[in-house]
C-alpha cells in the first residue's frame, strides 16, 4: 500500500468481509470445526457413503455451484485497488465533490479487460481493451467505464448485438477463441462503413499494448459537467499512462499467447507487489454548451474523436494503482461497473450508444450476479451507506430496521426522505429537448472515412506498416472472397495506398464499391445517408501516434539477464545496480533451472531456462560478459535456444547488449550480419554501453530500423 496514501474508507469497509484462514482451524459454512477431511462417512471401510454426511454433501453441493455466467463481454479481465488523487479543482465546471478541492483523495477499483475473448482467453489477443474505473466517492458511486481506444465501432446501441454476435466465436462450431480475425466480423465490418475510424484503431499495434499500465482510457462519449450554477460543459475524458503508451509487435502477441497466456495479468501483479505502481494522469477535454456545433463531426457521435490541437486536454488528478485484490473472484469478477452509476455534477448526453448503454449494464448484472442485491457484494458497496424502501430479493443482506418500506409515510417520520439539491441531491440536467418520435440515424453523423483518414495519416512509417500487416493477418483469414473484396473496398474511402498494399498481398484487385453503406438496403429510408470519401480538414493529430509517447523511463522494464558458469561477476553487478536505480526488473536466464557461478564466486538464482521462456516475454537482453560462459552458451544443448532468443529480440526491434569476450555468441546471431547504425545494439567497446543500453531501453524499441533489422532493407 502507498505510504502516502491517506486513509482508503473502501478498504476499510472491505476489512469487515476478508478473512484470513492463518491460524485457523477447518470449519463448515455453518462453523462447525471439522475433524477429518479426507474421508466420507461410509457404513463399514468399505461400504456405501451414507446420506447423512452432511459434510461431504455441503462440500460438494457448493464446488457444483461454484461457476457463474461470465461477462458477455469483457469476460477476460485484471483488476486492483488504488486511488485518485485531483491535482486541479473542477469546481467551475461541476459541482462532483471528488473533483473539488486540490489533492483531494478518492478510492478506486479498476478492472481492465478484453472484450472478445473467454474469462480463460489469451492476454495478448489483438482486441479493444476495457479500462473500467469506479471511484468510491463521498457522493456515492461513480463509474467511468472506458475503453483504450477514444472511438466505438458502431453509433447506436441497436448495432451492439450484431456487433458482438459478429466478433464472438462463430455460433456453429465455437471458433475462433479471442480472435477478430474471421469471417463472421469481416463480414459484418465490411458492411459498417461507421466502423472504419475504430478499425484503424484496432489493426494498430494499440490493440496489443506492451502492458495495461502501458496504455491509455478514453470515456469515448461526450458526458457533460455540470456546475453549481446549472452551467453545463461537454466533457470527454482521457487516462495519459505515466510510463507512456507501448505496444508489441503482432508476432510477438502471437507467441506471447503461448509462453505466458496471463502476461498483462501477471505484469500488473508483479508491478504492484515490487511497488511499481501503475500510474495514470485523468485529463478532461471541456467544451461549453454552446460551442457544441464548433466542429465538423457532432459531440455525440462515438466513432469521432476531438483533435487535442482542437481542445487541449486538461490534467486533473493522476489516478494510481498499489493493491493488488485479496481474491480475484470476490473482487475482480464480481465488481459491477456501469456508465449509469453518477454523482452530482456529472450527467449524459444522448449520444445514442451511450444511451443503450445505460439499460445494458444493471441488466446484465440480474443474470451474471444472479440478483438485484449486486450492489450489496462488498466491492460494489458504495462507502456511503444506502437508504431507501428497496427491500428483499435473493441474497439481501442488509437489515434494515423498522416497519416502513414506502414513501411518503408517516410512521417512519417520513424517512428516508428526498435529499435537497443543495444537500446533494441528484438532478438531472435539464437539457431542453423537442423533436418527433423518429426511429433513424441524424445526418450529422453520416462522415464515416475522414477520421478514420486522420488516424491513418497521423501513424509514423512502422506504425502504418504493422496497421497493414494486421489487415493483411485478419483477412487472410477470411476465407469468402467477396467479404475481402468489400473491405479493401472500404480501405480505399480511407486510403489508397493502404488499400492496395493489402490488396496485393491477398491477391484481390481494388474494387471501387459504389455504395459505401453497403448494410443499408436500397429500399430502405436511409439511403440518402450515404457516407462520402471526405477529408479531415486537420491532416495529422501528434496524439494519435505512439511514436509521440513518453520515452525516457526504465520503470518497471523486464530485462533478461543471459549468464552462464564463469561470467563476469563485476560487469554484472555494474550494469544490474544502474537498471535497478532506474526501476527495471531484471530476470536471469540460464541454461538450467541451476544456480550460475560467476567468476567470483557469486551465485544467481535463475528465474527461468533458456528453454522454458523466450525473449518476447522480456523488454530487452544483456549477454553478460565471459568466455567461458558464451563457451557454455554454445554448447549443442543451448546454442539454438540462445541464438533464437537473440534473433528474435533483435528482429523485434528491442535492445540488446553484448558484454566483453561473448563474440561467439554474437557470431552466430542475426546481428552479425547487421551494417546499418543500431543505437539499440550495443557492444562491449562502447564506453558508454550501459548508458545507451538504458536509453536504448527507455526508448522501448527502434522500430525505425525494423527493415533493416528484419533483412529487409540493407
Ligand atoms: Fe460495454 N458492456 N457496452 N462498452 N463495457 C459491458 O456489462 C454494452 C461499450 C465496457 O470490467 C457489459 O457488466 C452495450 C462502449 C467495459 O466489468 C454489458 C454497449 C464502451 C466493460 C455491456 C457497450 C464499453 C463493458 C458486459 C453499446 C467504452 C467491462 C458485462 C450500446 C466506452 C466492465 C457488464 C467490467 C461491459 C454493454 C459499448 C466499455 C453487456 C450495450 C462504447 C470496459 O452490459
């Protein structure tokens, strides 16, 4: 926990509901001590087991009710505890207290999460990834449930069921497992031009961050502010990562999946317990009411971003994370998010997804949590105590006295009564409304391909080549021509290069679709709601690139130590010590789960073989220094391992150190053969090695040398 972390009235509740088993004797649920758990009670050694052991019936009767129905979406996830601490009162612009007052400090639970996959899917599955906070405010509740991507993929809730039915493995045979990359989802895409601006999101190398303290959140929607004076703002908010927003290449993802299925779970454990907490700064963009039609896209349009170069984004508070949870089903599964759950101050707009949303979320919990008492399981339960005539229901638990349960009355003295605006009492924004009933799409939302261009235009060079990559990966899995056909159709309204750099790899030839809304049929009323190719009147936007991202920490990077008997102890200590001061983990990778010798004697402990791991689980390799343990590196046993090891963190662009005396190790690698500049390979004669090597490292990776590195370009 954060020594300078005030008290967390969360935690606090939470303590009345942990228990701890230390010291403990065996119980039933009932607290009955139990003085045999190995056997069933039988009639005779060997005899049937008798009815009566109510022991064993309770054991077993509540192991077969131990699953519930996981997430319908989002069912992979990770969470922890922390706090967030506001840095600039918001006071002028609403009238929530946990964003009033400078360094006031509010509890939090955040669960990240990917949408498509199981509860037991790969971490490293190319998909959005949630990033779901609730703060534990004085108000109550209140629930930011976001994405790390700014856009959505539809624009009305309607589409939401299409679109996951669509994503999800295909209903027949229940393939593929956390994975885009089919036809069902190409087919439904390809007939969404709405979704083009999330799909480059989503083909980016953002869809397959470095880590989750590695990537940044979005609200997505336009929420509004609202100040005491009933002034009201449109607000969209960001989560900036302190570490900067990383990612890893598509390959490495693919057998990331393999070596280590939880690497984003056990990277953000491992990061809070070694006390890296994960850090985020909250950034809100402000937009006063009436300059909400200043823009070429409308606010309530999910699928647009506001350029940062349009409205700034403000920082506010930075929100931490240093608690990991007691027990990941009682907190981590069982927590209930829900964009709906608000505190004065802060209301919606009728962005039409958003609207849906808020029916989804309390519903989905009636079947997930089996109840409408979720909101009493300790990690929903809001710090401020609930009053009001909800009574009964499977599992309530709280036990509230007296004879009244309704409203108005006058034997409970009229209790709980309405709370006044001025005592915090919640209305709703009163936004003036009028229009028919009317079942469409409005007309401003119709620009489905100038954003979408912007991303595109904003990627550096390695960014726009991976984008492809990932088309060329996913529609090559498509296995019905014409769904690929279509989508390079739609790539074209986005850009033309990137169309036909796909196309050729796919052996498809441009087609120029005639009717971009190809969802929408022709006898249908919305067909003059025809998206054309149109320009983003901003060619590029900084923030949209990663290569703009903060490059100048260690923190927390995992480094491979590859050392063998006779290595050279001091070289070793020297560069440890400084990557240690500057928070990166290091790991030793030897050729057995056995303790290396050093030259001095001193012994290392590894924490994996070269066998069991890979270099894709680690940030970057250090070959210690020594010719009797590059000798040993060479041996028949170890030497392919080893030089995949290298050749692999060299093609993924990462930074490698060679120490003194381990040219064979060198020689026998890819690298050898390198003739361009590499800042990120660094030799034993370079003065400076460990220097660059930890700038190397802060810099995360030299994609700009990926061609070079890969063979490609020489
Ligand atoms: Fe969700 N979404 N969603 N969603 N969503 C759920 O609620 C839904 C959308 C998001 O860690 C479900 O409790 C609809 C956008 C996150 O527990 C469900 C629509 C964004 C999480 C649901 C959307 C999100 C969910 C499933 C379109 C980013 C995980 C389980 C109208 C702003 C929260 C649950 C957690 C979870 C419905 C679209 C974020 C079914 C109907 C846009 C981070 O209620």
């Amino acid at each position: 926990m954060d020594k300078n972390s005030k008290k967390n009235e969360k935690l606090d509740q939470l303590k009345d509901h942990t228990t701890d088993n230390s010291n403990e004797k065996l119980t039933t649920n009932q607290g009955l001590k139990i003085n045999n758990n190995q056997d069933s009670l039988k009639s005779g050694e060997r005899g049937g087991t008798l009815l009566e052991d109510f022991i064993l019936r309770e054991k077993i009767t509540h192991f077969d009710h131990e699953r519930i129905p996981e997430r319908i979406v989002h069912a992979r996830g990770s969470g922890a505890h922390g706090v967030f601490k506001l840095s600039k009162s918001m006071e002028k612009y609403t009238q929530a207290k946990f964003l009033s007052g400078i360094g006031k400090e509010t509890p939090v639970f955040v669960r990240f999460s990917t949408v498509a996959g199981s509860r037991g899917s790969t971490d490293l599955a190319r998909d959005v990834r949630g990033f779901a906070i609730k703060f534990y405010t004085e108000e109550g509740n209140y629930d930011l449930v976001g994405n790390n991507m700014p856009v959505f993929f539809i624009q009305d809730a309607m589409k939401f069921p299409d679109l996951v039915h669509a994503v999800k493995p295909e209903p027949d045979n229940e393939i593929p497992q956390a994975a885009s990359a089919h036809d069902t989802f190409w087919d439904f895409i390809s007939l969404m031009p709405e979704s083009m601006h999330m799909i480059m999101w989503l083909m980016s190398d953002r869809a397959i961050p470095r880590s989750l303290r590695m990537m940044e959140g979005f609200g997505v929607h336009s929420f509004r502010f609202i100040n005491s004076e009933g002034t009201a703002f449109f607000v969209k908010f960001h989560l900036k990562p302190k570490l900067g927003v990383h990612s890893v290449a598509w390959p490495e993802a693919q057998k990331i999946s393999g070596n280590d299925p939880d690497f984003h779970r056990r990277d953000l454990w491992e990061a809070i317990e070694n006390g890296a907490f994960p850090e985020w700064d909250l950034g809100v963009q402000l937009i006063p009411e009436e300059n909400e039609n200043d823009f070429d896209f409308d606010l309530l349009d999910p699928t647009k971003i506001v350029p940062e170069e349009l409205v700034p984004v403000e920082i506010i508070g930075t929100l931490t994370l240093n608690r990991n949870p007691d027990n990941f089903f009682a907190e981590t599964e069982q927590i209930a998010f829900h964009p709906g759950h608000l505190v004065p101050g802060i209301d919606f707009t009728n962005d039409p997804l958003l609207q849906g949303r808020l029916f989804s979320y309390t519903d989905t919990q009636l079947s997930r949590l089996g109840s409408p008492n979720f909101h009493e399981i300790p990690i929903n339960r809001s710090i401020q105590t609930v009053h009001n005539n909800q009574r009964d229901g499977h599992m309530r638990q709280q036990i509230v006295k007296g004879k009244v349960s309704y409203e108005p009355n006058s034997i409970g003295g009229g209790c709980p009564y309405q709370a006044m605006m001025k005592d915090g009492g919640f209305a709703s924004y009163g936004e003036r409304v009028s229009g028919a009933k009317i079942r469409a799409r409005s007309e401003s939302f119709v620009d489905h391909y100038s954003q979408a261009k912007l991303f595109y235009n904003s990627q550096s060079e390695p960014e726009k080549r991976h984008l492809q990559k990932a088309l060329i990966f996913e529609l090559t899995k498509v296995t019905i021509p014409e769904i690929r056909e279509r989508m390079i159709g739609q790539l074209n309204f986005i850009n033309k290069d990137l169309a036909k750099k796909v196309a050729d790899k796919l052996g498809v030839k441009v087609k120029i679709l005639d009717q971009p809304n190809g969802s929408i049929p022709a006898d249908h009323d919305g067909l003059s709601l025809q998206s054309e190719e149109r320009e983003p009147k901003q060619k590029k936007s900084e923030a949209l690139s990663m290569e703009n991202t903060v490059k100048d920490l260690i923190k927390s990077r995992v480094i491979a130590f590859l050392l063998a008997d006779g290595c050279n102890a001091d070289s070793i200590k020297e560069i440890q010590k400084k990557l240690e001061s500057g928070g990166a983990v290091v790991q030793v990778v030897a050729p057995e789960m056995v303790p290396v010798k050093a030259d001095d004697g001193t012994s290392y402990t590894p924490k994996h073989s070269i066998s069991s791991t890979s270099s894709v689980c680690f940030d970057a390799v250090y070959v210690a220094s020594g010719e009797k343990s590059s000798e040993i590196w060479m041996m028949p046993d170890y030497k392919n391992g080893v030089v995949d090891f290298l050749n692999e963190a060299y093609r993924h662009c990462k930074a490698i150190y060679f120490g003194e005396n381990t040219e064979i190790i060198f020689n026998s690698t890819d690298i050898y053969q390198k003739k361009h500049e590499d800042p990120a390979v660094i030799l034993a004669e370079d003065k400076k090695g460990d220097e660059n090597f930890i700038k190397a490292i802060a810099s995360h990776r030299v994609w700009d040398l990926e061609l070079e590195r890969n063979g490609i370009k020489t």
